[in-house]
C-alpha cells in the first residue's frame, strides 16, 4: 500500500470510530480518495479503487462524479437552412461530433418537435 492510502483508511477509521454502519467522511477525506483515484484510475478500475480504499464502488463513484466539472448546457446555432428545391425531398444529416450531436435540414419548428420527442 502506498503512503496516501495508509493515511485515508487510518484517518477514515479515526473519523467512524464509533460507527459500524452508515460511515460518514468528511469532505477533506473525500478529497483526498477523489485524488487517489485520479492518481490510480489508469492502472486499476473504481472496484479495485474503491476496495483497497475501504469505501463502496456507488460512494466513490458519487465522490468523482462531484469532482468532475461540466458545463450544464451547451451553446447552439440555429442557422436558416439552404432553399430545398423540393420541399419533400429535404434531407436530414445528424453527425456526432466531439462537440456533440449535429442536426442538419430541420427547420426551427421540426427541431422542436424533435427535442419534446427526445425528453
């Protein structure tokens, strides 16, 4: 075991000394178990993280899903489409990009209709 482990399990069971169900770690510890598992995550997965940490897969999963900054919506453009020559023979396009999905050849209102169908 490596020096940062040591030192969260000795702090963890100082923490629920008196606890045998319902551990509770204080935000400094979780911390620092978000930190070895970033440390760790390319060498081992969160089972074998969470297990030498002492703590549940579900709890530390929670613990780095907090950790991990993402932007609640993403920004888009709504640009008016080139003129169909026929209007029934309009072609849709949908790409997945690194940025996310891209719908091409729906006007405002079919775009709309899509993302209530979505929900």
């Amino acid at each position: 075991m490596d020096d940062a482990l040591i030192r969260f399990r000795h702090a963890a069971d100082r923490e629920n000394r008196h606890r045998r169900l319902r551990r509770r770690y204080s935000l400094e510890l979780q911390h620092d178990a978000v930190a070895y598992w970033q440390r760790r995550r390319r060498e081992d997965g969160v089972r074998t993280i969470a297990a030498a940490l002492g703590v549940s897969v579900t709890t530390l999963q929670r613990w780095t899903r907090g950790s991990v900054s993402r932007p609640r919506f993403r920004p888009i453009e709504v640009v008016d489409p080139a003129p169909a020559i026929n209007a029934s023979a309009a072609a849709v396009a949908i790409q997945i990009t690194a940025a996310g999905p891209r719908v091409e050849g729906l006007t405002v209102e079919a775009a709309a209709r899509l993302l209530a169908l979505l929900r």
